[in-house]
C-alpha cells in the first residue's frame, strides 16, 4: 500500500517533535511503501489553504532514527540509503496535492494519506478547521484520496515523553489498520486523537466522537504600538474559552473524550439522540437546549447520524428531513428507532386527497363537523391548459356552480405549498386564462411580477393535481389589527399509533393588506390576490411586526368567543385525522415508532365558526419568529414529554400545553 506522509509542522525538529518517531513506527509495525512531503518549515493554524500566486519549491533532506538529518538538498541525493523526505515551501494542503499528483508517480498511485502526527490536539471545530493537519486531510479528499488525520494532545509545552509518544504512535497505527479494514464507504476523512498519558497501552480504550461544535470569540487581540500609536492586532487565540466550551460540553464528544476517561457501561446501550438538521437553524437551536437539558447525561446528542458511534442495542431519536430518515426501520416499526415522520400521509397533506378524505368521511358520517368545516371542494386533472374544457366536463357540478357566477373560487395545486400557485377567480374564462399563464410560463417560478406586484409561482412539478374550492367571502376581520384577514395556523403532534395532540397556544398570521372583498380588475378581469393570503412565507422582507400575533392575544375576539374557537379546531382536528385513520389507510398510515407535527390552517369567519383549510408536514416553524420563539420551545419541551422521554424509558411530566382530541390504537390493524 502506498501511503503519503504529511504534517503542518515540518521536519523533526523543536516543533516538529513526534513525525519521526511516527515514521520510524510504520516501518517497524507496517509494510506500507511510505512517501514523505511535508512544510519546509511549520505551517500550523492554516487550514486547507494555498499561497496564491507563489510558485512551490521543493527541497531534500535524509533523516537518521534521532531525526537529524542532513540538508537540505536543492536535489535529490540518489547516493542516500536513508528515507528521502521531500520539503516544500508551500502549506500542508500544497504537500498533500503535490504529492500525490507529481512527487511520487513512480511510485504509483498514493492509496492513503496520513497527516500527521500533529503537535497538540485537533478536536473541536474551532481547532479542526484552523488545523493544517486537518487541512492537509481535506486537501487530500479533495483529490480524490482518502485521508486520516493523527494528533497527539500533550499536557505539558515543550516536555516530551518518548515512550508516550512511541506507545501513542504504535496505538495510531493499529487503529489506522482498523479503519482501514472498516473503513465507511461514505467517508472519505477520519481524524485520531491521542492523549499522550501514562495510562496508554494495549488496554487503551477507543472510542468513535462526534466533533464538539463549538465557538470562540477570536484569536486575536486589539492593542497599539506605544512607539507610533498605530493599532495592532496581536496573535491571541481564545484557548481558556475553548477550555471553558468544553467542561460545558455534554460528555461523549472528541474535546470532552480526549481528556476524560472514557466509561463503556456494560449495564445497558448507551442511547442517541441525532439532530440532522442544519445547526444554528431556528429549530436546531430550540431542540439543542431542550433535549441537553433534558437527556443530560442519559443520552448522547448527536448532529450527524454515525452509525459507527452508535450500538446495535441501542435507542436512537433521530429528527432529520424527510428523504433522510431510515424508512426500513420505520416500516419494520423497530421499537428502538423513533423518526419525527410517519412514512406514508399523503391522505392529508395533499390537497386533492385531504379533499376526498374529507368527502368519503362526510358522505358515511353525516353529522361529522368536518361537513360544515371544510370548504365545498372539487378536485381536477388537468395536464394542459387546452385539456381544461375535459377536466371540467368531467367535474360538471363544478362548472354548473361556475358559471351560475354567484362565488368566488379559489383553485390551489395539489402538491404546492407556502402559498404558491394559488389564484382567484369567478368565470370560467378566468379559470382558463390562469391555466394558460402556468403553460406560458412553463409552470416555473420567476422573479418577475405582474402588474399588481404579486408574484405567487408554482413550480412544474406542483402541476396536474388541482383542487378548486369555493372562496370563504366572509371572514373575521379585526379592526384592532388593521383590517387585515388572517388565518390560523395550530400546531398538531400525533405519536405513536397513534395519540392525536392540539397545542393550545395557537399563531394568527395577517395578510399584508387589509382586506377587501374580491372583485375583478376591470382592466384584464383577474381576481387580485393583495389582501387575501395570509401566508407569510410569501411575504418576504414585507413582513412587518402584524404580519405574526399569538392568537390568545388578539384583540376584538372575548375570551369565550377564543374558547369556541379552539374547541371547534379540537373538534375538527379530532374528526380529520380519524377520518385519516379509518377511511384511506394505504395513504395515512401511522406507525408506533414515529412522531410528527402537522400545521393545520383554519379561517374563522364573521360568527366565529371555523373552516379547515390545509394540512402542511414539517410545518415551518420559522414563520413564527424570533419574537415569538418561546412558542416553539414549548411545544418541543410537551414533545419531548410526550414522545421522546417515553421512548427512552425516561420519567416524563405532564405536557399542558397539549390537549388530546384523538387516542386510537391501531398498532397491527389494518
């Protein structure tokens, strides 16, 4: 196996302490052909960066077992028996790129790159990125070539232990032979961490990290120069604040690991928690608190999904988008994985099927709420825009309503969402030019508008699927709030197979105008959308501090008229997803080792009675805002009662904020 050698501190040398001794391991301990170009001179706190513009030069030196070395040489010495170890005056990124693709091509291919050993730990991310070891590591996968990483953590500036530093070099090597008989398919960079301790030895235990993601304010420091006044900013990293970042750390992760005893419990798994969404997003940051708080020390939060840290006994919660959760384990109902979706929903959160759940609950029910609450609705197909007369050939109770011309409509594409693709109108002719514009704009969304400043695009694949539903003309418009219309957006947790939740504290979110009845512009006869979606999402930079209110805040509405509002959205909400459950269960089929919230919609009109309008999976939280965020962290706090702790084993609290409206057990019925 030819394996390349590079660092970021350069030759042996005072900063340069353990390469040699590494080396002289691997051809004690291995029968790898080894390659060596590193720095000329030590080129730490790097990263993956190149000089731009510099030419790179190398040089040839010949080190003995003691790291003394003649040279360097301008050319290689051919007389030399000793290893040749080619310097260059560039980054260790630029050792790592030079060396596989020019230094050694008789050689032949480089299979691995090792950088390192590294003079000091590499954990963390703010050590990590700012590392030239790491950095060499990257550079290497950036051509195509996997790469570890070595680094030793020592405890004492300047002291060396040599039989430290031959033990910490003997164990690197055979966990690098174990990664690379191990090593996962979907990763092209590992980092080994090695604390330089008394206690290394063949009893050593390693242990698989996730990386401490974690912050500092700078490394540098503001001073000025007491000879020209000029300001200066002197080399300063932050390291008590990453020393403090780490003892406040949950245990489990490299900083934290590299310096603590790492305690493999033989009672039980240890249990995970992964959060594969963006960190620092709005949700990330709430799930974050909620869950360190309330796992501390009882389960191991993750922010990838690493099936090498991870027991095959143990519990995993795994939060992460939809296309990225593990549907075997789902479909399989493995009781030791929890995902944050049901797989199959489809009989809710697309339009034209919330339609026909709603109408075959209705048509079998008669006195369900759900037949007043849920607007008079048609679905259509329609492929092309000349293929609309058919469509509503076919549906020709919606076209005898139409044209009777006495409502206003409102069609919304099936599979669309934030808003988009929704329109008015009154006439079939309307109905028709709207089709024809989607056609003409080749049903993609643009950053042009039309005459009135709207722009509400659907994307091509929102198509085909429409529903066409009559346009609530009468709703609830507070003047305390502008006279802006508003919907109601609740936050609805189903778990399990399943337990249907309400969380109380509702959002009413305003449209951006105030609201007047619709009517068609005299000038082209569309339906103008201004003052009719309350969608924030289309609002952009125009939000404004009414675009968003806590619903129990809203002025105009009595306490008792909030009461009969909510009870009616319990209610509703009650019967939908039992219509779900019981009438198409090929499209909502709920499984006991999942969880997921929905955002229902509902309008209130005038007498305060309530329309359901859509359902929406993972519903955007962001919507809420940071002024409002405390909302959000609540209902993950009920969550994590309701859902997460159980599933763990854990003692829960009772979770207030949600009410219950659906208990149906439906674990292995069909």
């Amino acid at each position: 196996m030819h394996v390349l050698l590079t660092n970021d501190d350069g030759p042996p040398g005072e900063f340069s302490p353990y390469i040699q001794t590494f080396y002289n391991s691997i051809t004690k301990y291995t029968d790898w052909d080894v390659s060596i170009a590193v720095p000329n001179v030590q080129r730490s706190w790097i990263g993956k960066a190149h000089i731009l513009g510099v030419d790179v030069t190398p040089s040839y030196i010949y080190p003995d077992v003691q790291g003394n070395f003649d040279g360097p040489f301008d050319e290689p010495q051919k007389d030399r028996k000793e290893q040749e170890w080619v310097l260059l005056d560039g980054t260790p990124a630029s050792c790592a790129n030079i060396g596989i693709n020019h230094l050694f091509k008789d050689k032949g291919p480089v299979d691995l790159v090792i950088s390192g050993p590294n003079y000091g730990r590499n954990t963390s991310v703010v050590y990590m990125l700012s590392s030239g070891t790491v950095g060499a590591s990257m550079e290497s996968a950036t051509c195509g070539v996997n790469s570890i990483s070595v680094s030793f953590a020592f405890y004492q500036k300047g002291v060396h232990n040599f039989d430290h530093i031959r033990e910490a070099s003997r164990l690197s090597i055979k966990i690098i032979n174990h990664l690379l008989a191990n090593w996962d398919p979907e990763v092209e960079v590992y980092t080994i961490n090695v604390p330089l301790v008394d206690s290394l030895g063949d009893s050593t235990k390693v242990q698989y990290c996730p990386v401490l993601d974690n912050k500092w304010k700078g490394t540098f420091a503001e001073r000025t120069d007491s000879a020209t006044g000029k300001k200066i900013f002197k080399w300063a990293p932050d390291f008590k604040g990453y020393g403090e970042s780490v003892k406040l750390s949950a245990p489990g992760n490299d900083a934290w690991t590299v310096d603590n005893e790492i305690i493999r419990s033989s009672d039980g798994p240890q249990n995970v928690c992964v959060l594969a969404i963006p960190q620092g997003s709005y949700v990330h940051t709430i799930w974050d608190e909620v869950l360190s708080r309330r796992l501390k020390g009882q389960v191991r939060i993750m922010n990838t999904f690493q099936k090498n840290l991870i027991s095959k006994n143990s519990r995993v919660f795994h939060y992460a988008e939809y296309d990225d959760l593990d549907f075997d384990k789902l479909g399989s109902a493995d009781a030791q994985y929890l995902g944050c979706s049901y797989i199959y929903r489809k009989a809710l959160i697309r339009k034209h099927y919330l339609s026909h759940t709603v109408r075959m609950y209705s048509a079998k029910n008669p006195e369900t709420i759900l037949r007043k609450a849920y607007p008079e609705s048609y679905d259509i197909e329609v492929d092309y825009a000349e293929f609309l007369d058919d469509a509503l050939d076919e549906a020709y109770e919606l076209r005898s309503q139409i044209e009777s011309g006495e409502h206003v409509w409102i069609l919304k594409p099936s599979m669309s969402d934030r808003g988009q693709g929704i329109r008015l109108f009154k006439t079939i002719d309307q109905l028709q030019q709207i089709f024809n514009e989607f056609e003409e704009e080749g049903g993609v969304t643009t950053d042009s508008e039309d005459e009135s400043g709207e722009n509400y695009g659907v994307v091509t694949s929102q198509l085909r699927h429409f529903v066409v539903q009559k346009y609530i003309e009468n709703p609830l418009i507070l003047s305390d709030h502008g006279g802006r219309k508003f919907h109601i957006r609740t936050y609805v947790l189903c778990v399990g197979a399943i337990k249907v939740y309400v969380y109380r504290d509702m959002l009413a979110l305003f449209a951006l105008h105030k609201y007047q009845p619709p009517v068609s512009d005299p000038n082209d006869g569309k339906v103008r959308l201004n003052g009719h979606l309350t969608n924030t999402c289309l609002q952009g930079e125009e939000q404004d501090d009414l675009s968003v209110d806590r619903f129990w805040n809203l002025k105009g509405i009595s306490y008792e008229g909030k009461n009969y509002i909510f009870n009616q959205i319990c209610d509703i909400t009650s019967e939908l997803f039992k219509a779900a459950c019981n009438n198409d269960r090929i499209n909502f089929q709920p499984v006991p080792n999942a969880f997921e919230f929905y955002g229902l919609d509902f309008l209130v009109q005038k007498d305060n009675t309530v329309n359901l309008l859509e359902v929406n999976a993972y519903p955007d939280f962001k919507q809420t805002g940071e002024d409002l965020k405390d909302l959000i962290h609540r209902l993950l706090e009920a969550t994590t009662n309701e859902a997460i702790l159980p599933f763990f084993g854990l003692e829960r609290k009772q979770a207030t904020d949600l009410k219950i409206v659906l208990d149906q057990n439906l674990s292995g019925s069909w």
